[in-house]
C-alpha cells in the first residue's frame, strides 16, 4: 500500500516548484468533476462559466507572472467521454491563466506505450502519483523521488508533450468524432 502525503500540504507543491509543473491525465473521468455543479452545468447545456478568479487559475497566473510553467496533457478516447468532453471545456479558463492544457489521443498514447498513470511532475525532481479508486474517486497522492523513477517520469513527459496537441487544434478534431 503506497504512503499518501498528508492533503493539507498537496497544495504546497503548486506554489513552491522553481521552474516547471506537469501532469499527465490518463482517466476516462474524475468522480469530483462527475460531483460537482459545474459538470451538471454543462451537462444541461448551460456555458460553462468564466471561473479564471477560482484559486487554482489565481495561482497559475501568479506562478506564470514569475516565469515558471505549469503544463499538463490530457488523454482522450476516441470517441471522447461526456467527463473527456466537459475536461477540454473547462480548460479554456485554466488556458487563459497561463496553463498549457494540451491532448493526446489515447490510441497515440498507447503507441507512445505512456503509462495509465495520474502524475505530476515538478522540477524534473519530484512527482506525485495520484491513487484513485475503481469508480475514479481520489484516495491520495504519493510523494515520488527516487531518481529511476523520475527519470522515467521525464521521458514519459518528453514522449507525451512532443505529440499532444494544442486545445484550439484538437477542438475541430473531436468535434469531427462525436
């Protein structure tokens, strides 16, 4: 059984990197999105809001005000899941905050043999390997810093980032599949 950090401290990591924050998203959905108002929103059809003064895009604008980047890229299923869907809606407020949210198809990841893995990386240094249980609910985050293991963690960055594409290019293409 892997050793979660303790939460209150999770946060942390988002503001006390130097250089560089990113994730790899590999679910086909997160039970908090599924939980939470904003995806009942946009399951009604209601436009999703502007929420860039949420604190997590206060934060992005402040960690990219001092030069440093957060990125992440997100795998979708062709055709994508209403969660899929409602994720690469929602980035347009993380995109204006300075995040750079970028997909890959998960056919392309699999060739890429990118694992099925929910991870940030920061700093090239240390990462946290997010746990979520069987109906895709958060059980914890556990603190990477084995050097094999982050060296892994920066080719499977490398590998992924290199063919993800950009949210305005890969729009047009899932509005071709569904």
């Amino acid at each position: 059984m892997p050793v979660f950090i303790d939460d209150d401290t999770f946060g942390g990591y988002f503001t006390d990197f130097e250089h560089t924050a990113w994730r790899l998203e590999t679910r086909r959905g997160y039970a908090s999105d599924r939980e939470s108002a904003k995806y009942a929103r946009y399951l009604a059809g209601v436009q999703l809001p502007d929420d860039s003064g949420r604190p997590w895009c206060t934060n992005v604008r402040a960690q990219v005000g001092q030069g440093k980047r957060i990125e992440r890229v997100r795998i979708v299923d062709q055709p994508p899941t209403l969660e899929q869907l409602f994720l690469l809606a929602a980035a347009e407020s993380n995109n204006a905050a300075g995040e750079d949210i970028r997909n890959l198809w998960r056919t392309d990841a699999e060739k890429l043999q990118l694992p099925q893995e929910d991870v940030w990386l920061f700093d090239s240094r240390r990462a946290l390997l997010l746990h979520f249980d069987d109906e895709d609910g958060y059980l914890g985050a556990e603190l990477i810093d084995d050097p094999a293991r982050i060296v892994r963690y920066c080719q499977i960055r490398d590998a992924a980032w290199h063919h993800a594409i950009q949210r305005e290019k890969f729009v047009p293409q899932v509005a071709s599949t569904v």
